[in-house]
C-alpha cells in the first residue's frame, strides 16, 4: 500500500461571540425579527450583519442586484451604442471594484 498523505486544512481560529445587550426601539425589534424569520436565521445574525455594514449596507444580496443592474444595462446598451455601452460598463466595473 501507498502511504496516503493527509491534508489539513488550516482554519483561522473564530472570533468569539460576546454578549451585547442593548435596548431598541419596538419597531427594529420587530423589523430585524421579521427578517430573520423570513432568512431562516436568528435575529442576532441580521442584528450583527447590518452592524458589520454600518454606514454602507453592501451587504452580499445588495452587491447581487448591483452585478444584475450592471449587466442588465450593458445588454440593453450594447446593440445600439457600443463604443458608449462599452464604455458605461468599463466606468461601473470600475467602480464597483472600488465598492468590493
């Protein structure tokens, strides 16, 4: 038999989770809760993912539908005005690196 060589795979260690209690009003309460229901996750995760994107929400779906509004843009743009579609879609690639 051949040794076989195992491969691990180096993970970084978690950051610990801390409690973090704070009062809200009602209605973030209720907003953050209904999304999280409807995302299938707890509320903590919704609470912490929009902390972790304060003051600019570029969170992975906004960053989704961005993509979608590119390419959509430069299809419709495209057959009529290439050198222009070509050129709207270089300057949004360009700034969306600057967003990643």
């Amino acid at each position: 038999m051949k040794d076989q060589k195992q491969t691990t795979i180096k993970r970084e260690p978690k950051d610990p989770k801390v409690p973090l209690p704070l009062k809200v009003p009602l209605s973030l309460f209720n907003e953050l809760d209904q999304e999280a229901k409807e995302k299938g996750v707890p509320r903590s995760d919704v609470a912490l993912d929009r902390l972790k994107h304060y003051p600019v929400p570029l969170t992975p779906a906004l960053m989704y539908e961005l993509e979608n509004a590119k390419n959509k843009k430069y299809g419709d743009l495209k057959p009529d005005m290439p050198q222009e579609a070509l050129q709207t879609y270089e300057e949004v690639a360009r700034l969306w690196n600057i967003l990643k």
